[in-house]
C-alpha cells in the first residue's frame, strides 16, 4: 500500500492547467522547505501515486511527487 496523500481535485487541475501551458513555476517542498524553479511540463501518475515533472534551464527533468509540494507560484 501506498503512503501517497492524493492533492484536491480542484489543485490538481490548476496544475495540469500549468503544465499545459507549460509554465514557469517555482515550487516550495513540503520537508526541506526548498524552492526550485523550473517549467512544470507534466502530470502523471503511476501506481495511484501523481507526480508533476519539471524541466530546468539546464535541460534536465525532475519527477516530484504532488504530495511533496506546499506552495506553487506561477512566474
């Protein structure tokens, strides 16, 4: 079984929204209370686990689970 804590419906839709439009974003985790910034490019899930996926100036990619994210804002 999964530890996973499924977001709202409605937040979950804010995001796909962003990544369709492929914002910049920068994200605050919720443990470390660090920030990254990056293009939020996809919604995923995989094994009843949502995962939000970021592309960074650099070209890499990073897959971060939505219940690890406390804030969102759109730059």
């Amino acid at each position: 079984m999964s530890d996973y804590t499924p977001i709202s419906c409605a937040q979950h839709s804010e995001y796909e929204l962003m990544a369709m439009h492929r914002q910049m974003v920068e994200l605050k985790l919720v443990e470390s209370k660090e920030k990254m910034v990056g293009r939020l490019v996809d919604i995923t899930t995989r094994g009843g686990v949502e995962y939000m996926t970021l592309l960074f100036e650099d070209g890499q990619k990073s897959e971060l689970r939505l219940d690890h994210i406390e804030g969102v804002t759109v730059l």
